[in-house]
C-alpha cells in the first residue's frame, strides 16, 4: 500500500525517518577506518591467492639461472683435430752382425809347416793373395828332378829323331828293310811320349808346390787368423782363415712371423750397433723362409757396406721401413692408458667428455701414430685428460697441429677435418 501512496502523492514513511545521525565529523573519520580496513583485507587476500598459484615464469628463470652456473662450472680444455697424414709403417728388431758371405780359408794342399803368415785380421787383401806360406823345400827338390828328368827324355826323343832320319835315306838303297824303319818310328814316339809325360810330371809338382801357400779365394776382409809360424798344417787342420768377400756385412734380425710377412727384399732399414750412436742404411736382401718352431721367429738379413763400427758378431738395433699408411697422428700428451690399454679423450657434440680406446703405433717426431679407434676429424683433449671423467661437461678450445714435414722420421699431416 506504500506503493501506491508514493504514486498518489502521499508521504510515505520509511525506516530512516526514525533514525537520528550523529555529528558530521565523527561519521567522515569512521567511514576512513573502515576503509582502509577494506584495503588491508583486499592486499592481504590477493596476496594469499597469488603465492597459492603455481608460478611458469618462476620455474623458468630458475631453469636459466641453473644453466648460467653450470656454464660457469664447465672446464676450458684445449682439444685437437689430428686429421690423418702419410705415416711410415717400422718395424723395430735386433740381431747380431755377420759378414754376408763368409768364406773359411784352410789348406787346399798336402800341407806342411807354415814358414810365413802374411796378414792380420782386419787387413784388405785381393783375390790370389798370398795368406800364408808353407815350406817347400822337399818340393822344390822334387821338381828340379822332374825338370832333370824332361831333359833326359828330350835328349832321347832327339837320338830317336836321328836314327829315324838315317835310317829313311838307307832303305831306298836295300841295307835297312821297311820292318826297321817302323821300329825307328815307333821307338821316335815313344821317346816323344816320355817327353810330355815328363814335362806333364814336372807341372804337377810346381801345382802342388803352389797350393802349398794359402791364397785369399775372394777379395776381401780378413775375420780370423787361426794358424801361427811353425805350425804344421794339412788338409785336416780345418779352417786357418776365415774373409767377408768384398767386406759386405749383414744384421741378422729376428722378426716374428706376421713381421716377415709384411717385408719384401729391397725394402730399407736403420742399423745402430750397440754401444754407438752412428746410424748406418741398409737394406733388406734375405728373408728367411723357415721359422723357427721354438721361438716363433725367423731371420730378415740386412745388408750393410763395410765399416769399421760394423764387428760381426756384435749385437745391433733395426729399424725396417716397411711401407706407409694413413693414420692420424697425435701429440703424447693426448693418449693417456691405464689395465685396458690406451685411450683418449673427444669431446661429443653436446660438448661432454667421452672415452676413446685407441691401439698406437710407432713414436717419431711428429707424436704418436693411431693405428684404429680414430678416424681423424674427431675433438681430441689435448692437455690434461687425466683429470676428466667421462660425460663431463666442458668448453673446448680448438687447436691446430702443427705442420711437420715428411721425412723418413716424420710424417706430413694432412688439412684437419672441421669438426
């Protein structure tokens, strides 16, 4: 009805007509209060809903934040990309020296007592030189008989030429018959027969007398001296001398058997006695083709010319030059080795540390040479790999190898792969 009062005009009545307000300024300050008491409560609530709420980009600096220090933790390493280069394959062996072909000089003769020995072991003779005389002077006496005996045996082939030319002017005339002329004939040869069985007689005795003395078969160097003056000597004293024809010697290297398989004759070696520092070239010329079945090794003969340092029957040092390969090629302080054998560091491409068993080759002056487990374009820790561990991060820091030339002790690395 009170509706219906407003439209007609009517005062209406309302619950506010009854009350009474106080003071103006008392109801501004606490209208203020009640406010800021709003305020506070909003702060307070949106701040509780705001912390309740997971947090996306919270998650993500922190995720970034972890990655900056990781980085900051990661270690610089130098690494290397060894590349590959031409690599002389060697073989290191040992042997004793000999002389390349020996030959034992003894008595060729009947023998007899030596008078003279004309040379010393280390002495350079000439094919037919005299070694070593024998006494002679029952042979000599012997051949000036013989030589007496040639005389005779002429003066009657010329009594039987005589009598032979007498007899031909006589029978035209009848006083010899033809029956004397045949014996005349034959008693002529006969004469000329004893001749050259004398002067045949007499050439056997000055060979004789010639083998007496002790001659050099071959130019060459003479080894052994085994006989003394006042020796007597004969076909069964054994060997007086022993020379290297030409003086040629040889190493004698003992090789095993998968090492003899890749030689062949002509290929090239470095020969070190032992005890000297002089390096002499020779050359491959024999390879033995029986192995020994108790050392599993057979011999490689290494020709060598004539040296004074060279003493057969001294020990040497080889190192063969077999042939060349590819093969990278890496400083000694990258290849490290523990029970399992060698082995090296690369950096993988998320820049963590991985391990790389590797079998190594010879050492020259270039490093070391890697015979499997690279293949050249690989980031290889240069310095300190002992102190890594496998899938420990790091910075590689790239270096290039250094240019070696090819020689017969170095190998030419070739342009680094880019890794």
């Amino acid at each position: 009805m009170k509706l219906d009062k407003q439209l007609t005009g009517e005062r209406v009545e309302t619950p506010l007509d009854n009350v009474s307000f106080a003071d103006p300024d008392e109801g501004n300050g606490r209208t203020w209060l009640i406010l800021a008491i709003v305020a506070i409560v909003t702060v307070i609530a949106g701040a509780a809903y705001f912390y309740s709420q997971p947090s996306t980009a919270g998650a993500g600096e922190t995720a970034i934040a972890a990655g900056d220090d990781n980085e900051k933790q990661a270690q610089n390493v130098t690494v290397i990309v060894p590349g590959s280069g031409l690599v002389e394959r060697r073989i290191n062996a040992s042997g004793t020296f000999a002389a390349r072909r020996e030959m034992p000089v003894g008595v060729a003769g009947e023998g007899g007592q030596v008078a003279r020995v004309m040379v010393q072991p280390g002495d350079w003779v000439k094919k037919g030189a005299i070694l070593a005389y024998i006494d002679r002077s029952v042979q000599n006496q012997q051949a000036q008989q013989q030589a007496a005996q040639i005389d005779v045996s002429q003066a009657d082939l010329k009594l039987a030429e005589a009598n032979l030319e007498r007899a031909q002017k006589l029978v035209g005339r009848g006083f010899i018959s033809q029956a004397d002329i045949d014996q005349r004939i034959a008693t002529r040869d006969q004469a000329r027969a004893r001749v050259n069985v004398a002067k045949a007689q007499y050439n056997e005795l000055l060979a004789r007398a010639g083998r007496l003395n002790i001659v050099a078969p071959e130019s060459g160097l003479v080894l052994e001296r085994n006989v003394e003056p006042g020796q007597v000597v004969s076909a069964g004293s054994g060997v007086l001398f022993r020379l290297a024809a030409g003086g040629e010697m040889e190493l004698r290297a003992q090789l095993s058997e998968s090492d003899l398989s890749s030689l062949s004759n002509g290929v090239k070696a470095n020969i070190t006695p032992t005890g000297s520092q002089e390096v002499f070239t020779g050359q491959v010329w024999q390879i033995a083709p029986v192995i020994n079945q108790t050392t599993r090794q057979g011999t490689a003969r290494i020709a060598l010319p004539y040296n004074q340092a060279i003493r057969p029957g001294g020990f040497g040092n080889a190192v063969i030059i077999s042939g060349s390969s590819s093969s990278p090629i890496l400083p000694q302080s990258a290849v490290q080795s523990d029970n399992d054998g060698s082995y090296v560091y690369i950096v993988g491409k998320d820049n963590k540390v991985e391990r790389r068993d590797i079998e190594t080759g010879a050492v020259n002056a270039a490093g070391i040479t890697i015979l499997s487990g690279l293949k050249g374009n690989e980031k290889v820790v240069l310095y300190a790999a002992g102190f890594l561990n496998p899938g420990e991060l790091v910075v590689p820091q790239v270096q290039k190898p250094e240019a070696t030339p090819t020689t017969a002790t170095t190998a030419q690395s070739k342009q680094p792969a880019k890794g």
